[in-house]
C-alpha cells in the first residue's frame, strides 16, 4: 500500500539532512533511514520534519529573525547606543562642565553671586544660501546641523554656566548684508533669535537693550544736551544733539538680587555687535543693512554700564571707511567717549581685531599655524589699520579689547598711555602718562563650519567692589608703532603673557566639542560594522557553523514540539512506498506510520554528535551537484522488493541546497552568506536608527 503526503503544491523528494552528510537517492533508502513522503493530497494530520523545521522559528529561513542574537550584533548595537548617546548629549554636557568661571586670586568675596559673568561668543555665522551658493535639500542639511550643533552648545552652556549676559560679538548670519529678501531675513532672525538662541526661553531682553535715537526723533533731542549716567544700570544715555545718540532701553539687572533672580529664571541680557556679514566693511559698508540691524539688534556703538564696569561696543566697521558720511556716527562716538575720563575700567568689544604685527604670536591656544595677517578684501579687512588702532587705544583707553572676525584663538598685548599721580603730588594732583599694557583677545568661532575644528567662546568674570577706575598692568614698549615689545614666554615670537596679579576681571577659554572628529567616529563605527559582520558570517560559513545550527533546528523542532502536536496524528507515508511484508501480518495503517516514525527518530538519534557525516551504502549524490542544483530524483520503477520509484522528473528547487557551500566553493558566493550580512547589518541599524532620531527630535523640541 503506498501512501503520500502533501509537502507544498508539487509532488517533490527531497532528504533533511546536514552540510557534511551526502544526499542519498529516494529509490535507494532502507526502511531503516528517516522517512519523508510526499503526497498529493492534502491531509489535516501534523507536519511532517521538514514542514516544521522550515515552518517554526527555528527554521532556515528563521535566521533573520534571530541574527539579532548573534554575539557580534549585540556588540554593535552596544557600542552604537554608546556612540550616538556620547556623541549628540553628553560630549556637550562633558565639555562645558570643563569650563568654570575664572576667578582672581585677590579677590575676597567667596559668593558667585557678586561676580557678573559674561558669555562672548563671536562668529555664528549662521549658514544660509550665501556660504556655498547651495539651494534646495543639500542647503537644508548643512543648516539643520550647524544650527544643531550651536543650539546644542548654547543650551547647555546656559543651563549650565548660567552667565548674567551674553555678548555676540558680530557676524551673526554668513550672508547678512546679502540677503534682501524680506522673508528670507526674517526666517534667518527667528533661526538666530528662537530656534538656535533661544531668545524667548532664555533672553532677559527680548528687544535691544540699547537702540539707537534716530536724528528724526524730536522727543529724544528735548532730552538734553548732556550725557547722565546712573551707576547701577544707565537707564538713559543720551548724546549731543549735534553727536551719535543711543539710549538704554531696559534697565538690565545690576544687583546681586536682581541677578541672582535672573540667573533662577534662565534668564540672560543679550548684547550684539555688528559684524562685516552683517553690515558689510569700510567704504563698502551697506546702509541699509545698517539700518536693518540696528533695528533687530540695537546701536552700533555705545557704551553700558555692565557688573561696576563700562562696556564700550565700538564700530570699527565704520570706521575703517574713508568716506567721512559712512565714518561719521562711529567717529563722533569715538570723540565723545575720547573726551571723558574713565571712572570705571572700560572693556573694549570691536568684531575687527586691532594692529598688530604680521609675526604677532598668538599663543599656544590658537589651533592654526597661520598668523592674522594684515591684508583683506572688497567686504573684510584681517585687522584694523595701525593709525586707526592707535586712536582708538588713546581715546578709550580699555583696560581690555575683545574681538572676532577671524574664527581662531588669538591673545596678545597692547600698550595704553595712562594718567597716574605722580609720587609726592597728591595734595597738587599732578599726574604723569605712563605706558600700560591692555591685552585683546581674539575669540574663535561658535560654529563648527567655519574653519577651525574645535569652536568655542570665553568665559568673562567681573568683580570690581571697589569702583576701581582702572586695571594698572605693566608693559614696555620698544616698538616704532607704540605696540608691546616681544616680552613673555615666547619672547622671539613677539608674545606677550597674560598679565598677572590683582584685576577687576578675569577671563578664560571654554572649547566646544569637535562637531567633526564626532562624524569621523560614526563613519569609522560604520565602517567597523560591516568589517565585522563580514568576517564573522565568513567565518560561520566556512566552519560548517550552519550544519550544526540546522541539526540543533532539527533535534529542537522533533523533542521539544512533540507536545504542541500531541492531539494531532502523526504525518502518513515515506519517501519510499514501502509495502509491509504480509507473511509477518497485516498491521494497521496508523501502526505502520507509528513503526516508520520511530524508525527516523532512531536513525536521527544515531547520526554523530560531532557533526561529522553518516555515510549509508545507498547510492549517494555528490554535494557539488547539490549546490549546483543539478541532482535530479532518481526514476522510479518496480524493483524486486516491491518499491517503485517514478520517472524522472525536474531538478531539485534550490532553497534547500543551494545554502550548503561545497567544500571547493567560496562563502562569499552564497546567498545565505549575503543574505546574513544583510540581517546582521539591519538589526544593528533597527536600533541605532531610532535612537538616533530620539536624541535628534529631542535636541529640536
């Protein structure tokens, strides 16, 4: 009696076995080997061996589904999740908590609340369609990662460092004082001012503190002639009617309560000086643009009493003109302030450095090699020119210069003629000049795409109970421009050494992460992956791992789901209608497929436990012709035991053979090989992709 059973839609026969064992014809298989039948029609009984195995989660075609478990994989997608994490969080949180407010070792007072703190941050410079002359998609990527990484930086900084102001010492958007779009501008101001600065969360002063009076404004003429000056917070700085005039808008906080409300609240002043991006540069200089900024982000030169010191902003954009109407508000302001003795250190905020020599040092923190030369173009200049730095160092006498523009570390020194009484004319108050040094620092960009690897900005603490007027620092001057002379640590370099000693102010670098040393990581990481995943795939196939997995597969899919099959009978028939002898006894139907079942358990259970193969006398098949895909079923015909065996029919379908690699042939030739690779590569891009998105949006929100 022969009986079949339905495995697919197609009569096929086929054996179960294992990368090293050689296939064995239908026709030739003892009673003894283990039984697969196909029928053509289907039955409700259980599934047969092959059925479940390629049917279960252990099936073949299940290693997509547990390749996540490989030991490799879940190396990966620890040391992804460490990456992203370090990479777009805590890098930042890292970097800023370096950073603390310098301190002098003079001053008395232990409480921060009596220092005023101020951030300087130069350079934004925020990429827009000006930087590259990109459009569409590509100018929408290099956007949403420069604003990311300043917004990133700038949050942590405030909710860490908490500083009572910040100052943006020009050059806010890269192509300020090219756009004439109104939209445009607009879109770039809330990029600046809300999506990246967070003006509305964070700013104390929504609006400029200091705007300027416009000659048309007739109620600010009445105002007076005289400039009256409150010592607390300036609340009204007036010019001459003849003079610039600018006023205080809001009365920033200048106690210590005031400012410790302010520091609770996440609140900050917000300062701005304007840059050549932003307004363009000397003879060049665009006036509407001017105009423009002064009406988002206030005058272009005034002076703020800011932590019991004065905070001078002075135009030297303007000023660098030779076309007196473009000079002319920058140079009355510089002739009003030249015209008052200073009652409070001045600090000296210009987006132009001063002159200085071509081989100026500029200390050890610059990251270039290349020295800020004096040289420029039709919108920008390197430095200010020699005449010009020299006035302005004579009229406002700054106890200390900042400045921008040129994106890198910079830190020398100039020299100041100063009044001082003289010794034994206190009573007369005669006084005599004396040459004291005022350094000037360059400061380096806050974005990562302007030139240098590692942006940052400085942390500026003053601290002046005593209404000092000044900061005394002692300098020599040998030089025919009236410039420091090379003293210092790096005397052949013309350095000159920060000062030391007692100060009213003291300030310190604080450097941002390396935006792009982060995405070498992620490409090497990337890189490492595949290599990996590569080699380890490689490996498994070449070692026969896959035959051992399968024979594990197929012992689990026969012990462990005999219960889930319990209730159902068992799968009819074998690969060979094998007719039961009649001298021993008719046995039932179900009998001789209980008999046959246990005889393949048996002979499964007597296959090796080391892998190796269990070779039969039966007529065998070469692995080659099974990876070929060439073995065809043997014909089938009525052999002198009573089995048949039918006609020869059309190759073995692939699925189950062309995975087993021959011996002579190339993992990387296989298509489970590639097909693993492609597993193993999604399951550790299935967790680091979403993880990426998480902390993106969270960085957005």
């Amino acid at each position: 009696m022969t009986r079949y059973e339905r495995l697919g839609d197609s009569e096929e026969e086929c054996l179960i076995s294992y990368p090293d064992i050689n296939l064995v014809s239908s026709s030739s298989l003892s009673p003894s080997s283990l039984p697969l039948l196909v029928t053509t029609t289907p039955t409700t009984r259980r599934p047969s061996i092959v059925q479940r195995i390629l049917q279960s989660s252990r099936g073949v075609w299940s290693l997509r589904a547990t390749s996540h478990r490989s030991t490799h994989v879940k190396v990966l997608r620890l040391l992804w999740c460490l990456a992203l994490l370090s990479g777009e969080h805590v890098i930042y949180w890292v970097m800023i908590h370096r950073c603390s407010w310098p301190e002098n070792e003079h001053w008395n007072s232990t409480h921060d609340i009596d220092r005023y703190r101020v951030a300087v941050l130069a350079d934004p410079q925020l990429t827009d369609w000006y930087s590259y002359k990109q459009t569409g998609w590509l100018l929408t990527l290099v956007q949403t990662y420069t604003d990311l990484f300043m917004r990133r930086s700038f949050t942590r900084l405030h909710s860490t460092l908490r500083p009572d102001a910040v100052l943006f010492l020009g050059d806010l958007n890269d192509g300020g004082r090219e756009t004439v779009d109104e939209e445009v501008r607009a879109q770039n101001r809330a990029r600046f001012m809300e999506r990246i600065f967070q003006s509305k969360y964070t700013a104390w002063n929504q609006e400029p503190v200091v705007v300027p009076v416009l000659d048309g404004d007739a109620s600010k003429k009445e105002e007076g002639d005289s400039k009256t000056n409150n010592d607390n917070n300036n609340k009204v700085v007036n010019q001459a009617v003849s003079g610039p005039r600018y006023r205080v808008n809001k009365n920033i906080p200048s106690t210590a309560q005031e400012r410790n409300e302010a520091r609770r609240a996440g609140k900050s002043v917000r300062l701005y000086v304007a840059g050549n991006h932003d307004i363009g540069y000397g003879n060049n200089l665009i006036h509407k643009m001017a105009l423009r900024f002064k009406q988002d982000f206030g005058a272009l030169n005034y002076e703020i009493h800011v932590g019991n010191h004065m905070v001078v902003v002075l135009d030297t954009l303007s000023l660098s003109a030779e076309d007196p109407a473009i000079r002319k508000e920058a140079q009355m302001f510089l002739d009003q302030i030249g015209q008052e003795t200073p009652t409070l250190p001045r600090i000296l905020f210009t987006h132009v450095p001063l002159f200085r020599l071509d081989t100026t040092y500029c200390g050890r923190q610059r990251e270039t090699s290349r020295l800020i030369i004096n040289e420029g173009g039709p919108q920008y200049w390197n430095m200010v020119n020699p005449t010009l730095s020299r006035e302005i160092l004579d009229k406002i006498k700054p106890d200390m210069v900042f400045s921008g523009d040129d994106h890198d570390w910079c830190e020398i020194g100039h020299t100041v003629n100063r009044e001082e009484p003289v010794s034994g004319a206190y009573e007369t108050g005669e006084k005599s000049e004396r040459l004291w040094l005022a350094p000037e620092v360059t400061i380096p960009t806050f974005s990562f795409a302007q030139g240098i690897f590692q942006p940052g900005f400085v942390m500026l603490s003053l601290y002046n109970p005593n209404s000092l007027a000044g900061n005394n620092f002692s300098a020599i001057s040998s030089s025919s421009t009236g410039l420091p002379a090379a003293i210092g640590a790096d005397s052949s370099s013309g350095y000159l050494a920060r000062p030391s000693g007692a100060s009213t102010f003291e300030y310190e670098a604080c450097m941002l992460p390396n935006q792009l040393r982060i995405y070498f990581v992620y490409i090497g990481l990337f890189a490492l992956s595949v290599g990996w995943i590569l080699f380890e795939r490689y490996r498994w196939m070449a070692r026969g791992e896959f035959g051992k997995m399968l024979r594990f597969m197929t012992e689990k899919t026969i012990y462990d789901d005999e219960e889930k099959w319990a209730g159902m009978p068992e799968p009819l028939g074998s690969t060979t209608a094998t007719k039961m002898s009649s001298s021993s006894g008719r046995h039932s139907e179900d009998d001789e497929f209980e008999i046959r079942i246990e005889k393949g358990l048996d002979s499964l259970r007597s296959l090796p436990h080391d892998g190796s193969p269990r070779v039969t006398p039966q007529t065998q098949v070469s692995r080659d012709d099974v990876h070929s895909g060439t073995m065809r079923r043997p014909s089938r015909t009525k052999g002198g035991d009573g089995s048949v065996s039918s006609p020869a029919m059309q190759s073995l379908p692939p699925p189950m053979f062309e995975i087993f690699p021959s011996s002579s042939t190339s993992p990387l030739l296989s298509s489970l090989f590639w097909k693993t690779v492609g597993w193993d590569l999604g399951h550790v891009v299935m967790v680091a992709v979403p993880l990426y998105a998480v902390l993106f949006l969270s960085s957005m929100l």
